[in-house]
C-alpha cells in the first residue's frame, strides 16, 4: 500500500511539473500523443502509428498550416474590404478546407493524431487581424498570407521529396502546386496594392 501511495504521489508531482509549463496548444498535444503512439517503443499499449515519427510531424505541421489558412480565410471573407482580397480568401477556405480532408483521411487511416485547431502562433495571428479592418486589415492579412504561402510551400516540397509514407508523398506533390498557386495569386493582389 504504502508503494502505491508513493507512486501516485510521483505521478501527481509529474503531472503538476508539467503543468508548469504552461498549457500545450492542439498542435503541441497531437505532436505529443504521435510521439507515444510511435511503433518502434509502445505499439502494444497504443495501436501505434502506421508511418515514421517525422511524417507524422509533417502531418501534424501540414494540419495545423491548413486550419490556420481556412480560418484566417473565414475571417478574410467578413472584414476585407478589397475584393480581391475577398476573392482570395474563398479561395483558401475552399482550396485549404479541400487538403485538411484529405489530410484528416489520411491521419485516420494511419492513426495519426492531428491537432484539434491551430497552434498559439497561428492563434495570435488570427486574434491580431481580428482587431484590424478597411486596409489595414487587408494589408496585414496579405502580408501573412505572403509569408505563411512561402513557409507551406517549403514544407510541402520537403514532404514531396523526404516523406517515407506513399500516401502522405503523394499528398505533399499534389498539394505543393495549388500552394504556388496561391502564393503566386497572394503576390500579386500584393503587388497591385502598392
């Protein structure tokens, strides 16, 4: 008995430790669970993950982009006041609304676990516009779209060519172009707005 206690006491000091940290994001909790649902250390106690440790994290990542892009789109789509602008953020909560099923389909079929919503940086972003409007607010949202196309392109070009899972390989390929696409589209509403 007295073993027991002092094994729970360890655990609710772990688990309070851990709490010093601050709260995880969704993005930080998925990455977590994929880490203990890793087939090389607990595929008894968790089912496991059918792809490698980094594929997942490109999933998680490619997630956590596209949920930030349909709901800054979502936003775009109440507060700009350039049409273009407008126009564009349809095409994100399409296009991206599109790719995050096909991800989520993906997942599920391999046990991936993907976060619930974007992750605190992407949070902080959407509160941030949020507070904008008029040019303001479309020159901040075209300026983020500008950089967060670039970072999503990287990512998906490295997945297209580093992914060891076929499936998630042949997402990334398709997925890079409508990326460029949009980053090509983003650079030119930019352009225009000069």
């Amino acid at each position: 008995m007295k073993k027991l206690s002092y094994a729970i006491m360890i655990a609710v000091a772990a688990y309070a430790f851990q709490g010093c940290k601050g709260p995880k994001d969704s993005k930080e909790n998925a990455d977590s669970l994929n880490k203990t649902k890793d087939t090389t250390t607990n595929v008894a106690a968790t089912g496991g993950i059918a792809v490698t440790a980094e594929d997942a994290k490109f999933a998680t990542d490619a997630a956590n982009g596209g949920m930030a892009e349909v709901a800054l789109g979502k936003l775009a789509q109440t507060k700009a006041a350039n049409a273009q602008v407008k126009s564009f953020a349809d095409m994100m909560v399409a296009d991206h609304g599109k790719a995050n099923d096909e991800l989520m389909a993906i997942a599920k079929a391999k046990n991936i676990t993907l976060p619930a919503a974007p992750d605190a940086d992407h949070q902080k972003k959407l509160e941030d516009l949020s507070k904008l409007s008029g040019k303001d607010f479309d020159k901040a949202y075209v300026d983020a779209m500008v950089d967060g196309h670039k970072k999503t392109l990287d990512l998906m070009n490295m997945a297209a060519k580093d992914c060891k899972d076929v499936e998630l390989k042949a997402f990334a390929a398709k997925t890079a172009p409508i990326v460029q696409t949009h980053l090509d589209a983003i650079n030119k509403i930019k352009a225009s707005m000069k």
